[in-house]
C-alpha cells in the first residue's frame, strides 16, 4: 500500500457527569468521529480503494476523585 497523503479528521463529543458523593461520579457520553474519504493505491497489484471512515462511540465510566 502507498502511505504518502493525508486526509482531514473530525470529531464531536459531548457527555454528562453525575455527581453520587463529594468524591464520585459517573460520567456517560458519545463521541463521532469522521474523516474525508481516502484513496489508497495497492503496489502488488494493480487497484485502487476508497475509503471512508466515521464511528460512534459510547462511554461510560466512574471517576474517583481525591
């Protein structure tokens, strides 16, 4: 694969903290990330690919903190 070229990447976010003590909390959100679409050539044979590449992300965790 040819590795040369770059492509613009993106991303939002946005999440929710709930506080259950003075030192926990939960923390949930989601994340999108996205990129342009790719072209990348193949150097065993002769082709070309195009890609494109976004994904939605869950999260959920707890935080101590102190």
């Amino acid at each position: 694969m040819d590795e040369e070229g770059s492509v613009l990447a993106y991303q939002l976010r946005g999440g929710v903290n709930l506080a259950l003590t003075a030192q926990l909390e939960i923390y949930s959100g989601l994340r999108w990330r996205q990129t342009d679409d790719m072209q990348v050539a193949a150097s065993l044979f002769p082709a070309e690919f195009e890609l494109a590449a976004d994904s939605l992300l869950a999260e959920i965790a707890t935080r101590w903190q102190f």
